[in-house]
C-alpha cells in the first residue's frame, strides 16, 4: 500500500516542558535534520542537521509557547512547551 508503517520516532526531546535548554536525541542510524517552528509555523531554527546523538538547543530567549520539532524522516513532529522561569 501507499501507506509508510510508523517506527519508532527518529528523534525525541527532553526535558518538556523546558525553560532553559532542550536536548534533542537522535534514535536513528540515518542522518536525520530537524526543523523547530513556533505554533503559528514560523520557523525558529532553520533545518539543520542532528550533529550527534544529542544535541543541545538553548531556548531561554524563546517566548513561552508551544513549538513543533519536525524532522526529515517524515514521521517525527514533537511538540514542545517553552515554560517561563520561575521568580523565586
């Protein structure tokens, strides 16, 4: 069929939601890119290729929101929450 079957994700992120920091890590043996854009589909981090099995993604100066991670792979979109420090 025309159908893809759907593995496991090619890439997964943590901690989310975040405040700081996100780690991407890839779950692929393929080279995978990835896409971040903020709800409304603007893009906030250009594609770009998964450096390693973990990269780190500095967030501090996102607005709080909600952000989509979208990979090449064709089956990974990952949404992310952008929480606001807490002022203790």
């Amino acid at each position: 069929t025309g159908l893809k079957e759907n593995p496991e994700f090619a890439l997964t992120a943590f901690p989310n939601p975040a405040s700081n920091s996100i780690t991407l890590q890839a779950n692929s043996q393929k080279p995978i890119s990835y896409q971040i854009t903020d709800i409304l589909g603007k893009i906030i981090v250009p594609m770009t290729p998964v450096a390693s099995e973990q990269t780190r993604i500095n967030v501090s100066n996102w607005n709080p929101g909600i952000y989509i991670v979208k990979t090449n792979d064709g089956f990974t979109v990952l949404p992310i929450l952008r929480t606001a420090l807490s002022q203790s």
